[in-house]
C-alpha cells in the first residue's frame, strides 16, 4: 500500500470511531529549572528572575477525516500566585500536524517557559494549562501547583523594613553575626521596603533616607534621601530591595551609633522609621 493509501485508510478509520471513544487529556506535566532539565525535587521553590519550564503531552485527540489527517489542538498556560493573581501573562500555542498511519500513538510535546517577575513573595502557585481539540469539539484542564521561594510577607499590612542585616561588604551575601566594625571601614547594610500601596497599573513610589547618632543622641551624620525608587509592573511588586553604606572615619571615636531610617510611601502618604544599632571597636 502506497503511503497516500495507508493516510486514506488511517482517514477512514478515524472517520469509523464514536465520538466517545476517546476522551482530550493534558497528560504528563513537568517542572523543570532550565529548558530539558529534569523533574525539579520535591520541595523545590522557585525564586525571583528565575524561570519555570514547563512540559506536558496533550492525549486523545482526533485528527481530521481527509485523505490528508491533520490535528487541530490549541492550548493556553496562565501562571498565578497563592492569591490568584497572574504572575506573567498568559502564553497560547497551537499545534497543527500532518499524521501519518504509523503516528496513531503519537502524542504533541508542548514546552513553555515562564520568566518570574522580581522580588516575589514566599509561598505556592499555580499553573493552569487548557487545551481545545477543535476536530473533536473537546476540551481539557490541568492544574499544575508548584513553590516559590522569597520575602514571607505575611502579616506586613504597613510601611516598614524587613530583614534589615549589616554586612561586612558590599556583595557579602551573609550577615554579620555582630554589627562590629573599626574606624575607616564602611559599613553595609541591606533590607526589603514593604507594605507600600500600589496606585493604578501596580505602580508604587518609595524612597528612604537615614540619619546617625551617636550613643549620647548627638546627630553625627544626616541624608534626607539615599535613595528614591518608582515604577510599574504586570505583576504587584511587593517589596524593593534597599541598600545604604556609611564610610567611616579613621579618627571616629568607639562606641556605640545607631542608624535612623526613615522610609516614605509616595502612594499611599504614608511614613515610617526604624533603628538599627552598630558598633565601633
């Protein structure tokens, strides 16, 4: 039999089958952390800028009944927090193939990758992946739930701080255990600005200054604003990321001085100040 005549019969058989007797099915879902990487481990979190790659089969569909079997799927894959909010935009395909008798047993293979957005919250997600055989007139749903990793924003309902840690230098990723430092060094210090309001567009506007007094409350050094930041994202930015760094004299005397950060909410006209305290031995 010629390979038209195998299509015609392959037609015609699919042509011969009830329309129940195969039911549309999103099957076989994978994580994965980089595109053809394996299975990410039980637990896993993804954390932000990183990417979810996605792979899944679609089984169960019907080809067209022409000398010609083709198949005529679409599918659309949307990402969404804890809260139900889309984390990216939605990502749509199709898959459009010319079969063959020998492709009875062949199932489409869709990858998708996911970029995350920046400074994303601690928790758990959600990928809902549909699928449509126009040929069948069918449809099919899978949920797919997956962790991140990040900031834990629970509770934080107002302008402040968190995880406020001092640092040895500028790209050290550990804390110091104790906030000690000599004359001359620098001082480093990182935190996460949270619990701003978010206008129109999820944009947010934000700005933090600092001031340093000395253990007797004398003000030894005064900055109205270190740093301003504004913006807008598809997905709520829940938190910035603030930096600051002090260059201390050679001749400052020891002893206690604690750093007053002032932070501003532009959006929501809201302020808020906290104290963190080092030394100089």
């Amino acid at each position: 039999m010629t390979r038209a005549g195998a299509r015609a019969t392959f037609a015609l058989l699919l042509a011969a089958m009830p329309l129940g007797a195969q039911s549309l099915a999103v099957v076989a879902p994978l994580l994965a952390q980089y595109d053809g990487g394996p299975s990410i481990p039980a637990g896993f979190g993804y954390g932000s800028g990183e990417s979810i790659h996605l792979t899944f089969d679609v089984a169960g569909f019907r080809p067209s009944a022409d000398d010609d079997p083709k198949t005529d799927l679409v599918w659309e894959c949307a990402v969404f927090d804890a809260a139900g909010l889309s984390l990216t935009a939605p990502k749509k395909g199709a898959v459009k193939v010319e079969l063959a008798a020998e492709d009875k047993k062949w199932r489409p293979r869709v990858r998708v990758e996911f970029p995350l957005p920046e400074a994303i919250a601690a928790g758990g997600g959600e990928i809902r992946i549909s699928a449509v055989d126009r040929v069948a007139k069918q449809s099919a749903e899978l949920k797919v739930p997956f962790r991140t990793r990040g900031l834990s924003l629970d509770g934080v309902d107002s302008l402040r701080a968190l995880r406020f840690r001092f640092l040895r230098a500028e790209d050290s990723a550990d804390p110091l255990t104790v906030a000690a430092y000599r004359p001359g060094d620098t001082v480093w210090a990182r935190f996460e600005l949270a619990g701003y309001k978010l206008g129109p567009s999820n944009s947010f506007h934000v700005s933090y200054g600092l001031e340093v007094f000395r253990a007797n409350g004398e003000s030894l050094f005064k900055q109205e604003e270190a740093a301003n930041e504004s913006g807008q994202s598809f997905y709520p930015r829940r938190y910035v990321f603030g930096v600051l760094s002090l260059q201390l004299t050679k001749d400052l005397a020891l002893g206690e001085y604690t750093i007053l950060l002032r932070l501003k909410d532009h959006s929501g006209n809201a302020t808020a100040e906290s104290k963190h305290s080092f030394r100089v031995e």
